[in-house]
C-alpha cells in the first residue's frame, strides 16, 4: 500500500497492488484483498496486471460468499481479455461456484 502511495504512476504499481492482495489473503483478510484487487484493476484496467486483478477480485468475491458477484465478476474477464490465463481461471472458478 505504501508504494503505491508513494509512487502512484509508477509502471510497478499494478504489481504492488497484486502482491499487496495475496498478502492480504494469505493473512486471511479476504475483505481486504478483495478491495485491493479492486483498487489495481480499477486504476489500470489496461495495464498488464489487469486480467489477473480482475480474476482475483471475482475469486475473492466467491470466498466471502457474494457468490452472484463474484459470478458477473469472473464472466467480464475472457470477454475483456480473451484468451490470457486469467480468462481460463475465471472459467474454471466459474465451473466451480456454479456460475450460469
């Protein structure tokens, strides 16, 4: 969070914000990890980092049990960016929470 507050154009940016979410989950914050995948997708939805953030924001959905937000979540991944890994993810975790 610091970094990216400190340098907030920085090209990293979006890897801090990824990094920052795994962090967070693996502390067991899920909320938290959740926002923090927002805030990297929502300031760069262009950026690199961007399928992975949005796929990791619709996971972290799921987790807390917004199950119909995480499904629209993961379901704009593979039309926004087809054919990355982060659109077969969302499929499969779409598969897994029962997404129609």
């Amino acid at each position: 969070a610091g970094f990216r507050n400190d340098y907030p154009g920085s090209p990293l940016a979006g890897q801090a914000g990824l990094l920052r979410g795994r962090a967070l989950e693996a502390d067991g914050r899920q909320s938290a990890a959740a926002r923090a995948y927002l805030d990297t997708f929502s300031t760069a939805p262009e950026a690199q980092e961007a399928p992975e953030a949005l796929f990791l924001l619709g996971r972290a959905l799921g987790r807390l049990g917004q199950t119909d937000e995480a499904c629209v979540t993961l379901g704009q991944v593979a039309p926004r960016y087809p054919g990355t890994g982060a659109a077969s993810e969302a499929a499969a975790e779409m598969a897994r929470l029962g997404c129609s």
